[in-house]
C-alpha cells in the first residue's frame, strides 16, 4: 500500500509528527508553501524538521496531485455517484448541526 500525506496550513506541530509518521512508513509527504498559508506553523515545522518530500503551493496542490498519482488509481475511472433518493436525504448531518 502506498500513502500521501498533505499537510496544509495550521498551528501548531501535531500535523508535522503526523506527516513524519507517514514518510517514516514510506509514504510520499507534501506540505503547503509557506507563502500561501494563512498560518504558516505547522507546513514551516514539516519543513524544518525534513518531514516534507515536497513542498508545493496551495493553487498547485490539486494539479500535483492528479499528475502524480491520479492515473495510478484511476481517476478518470470513477464513476458518478447515482442520484440519492429522498430517504437518503434524511441520514445525512447537516453541515451547520451541533456534534456532541
């Protein structure tokens, strides 16, 4: 099995630990340039602590990504999700709902 590991902008350390287990199991790891988070912290700890294989600016993330690894895992073989019916409706959360 093969891993990707993005760390996008944050406070804090925690994600750069997370990010620094994923490359330790060998997975490919990419943080957020720093001058295109809103809060710098967590990519720059990544950075410095050598956790990030790559780092790439937020407008490019998605464009990396699908040249990368997307036809590895058959993106343009996906499928459309069926239309839910209206019972379906019902088992969702809604977004704005309070979590306990």
């Amino acid at each position: 099995m093969f891993a990707v590991g993005i760390l996008m902008t944050g406070m804090g350390d925690d994600g750069a630990e997370g990010l620094g287990a994923v490359k330790a199991a060998g997975g490919m790891t990419i943080a957020q340039s720093e001058d295109t988070c809103v809060v710098s912290g967590m990519p720059r700890a990544a950075i410095l602590k050598g956790y990030a294989s790559k780092i790439v600016p937020l407008d490019g993330l998605a464009a990396y990504l699908v040249s990368n690894y997307g036809a590895e895992r058959g993106v343009d073989k996906i499928e459309k999700p069926e239309k839910n019916d209206k019972n379906d409706k019902n088992e969702r959360t809604s977004v704005s709902s309070q979590r306990s």
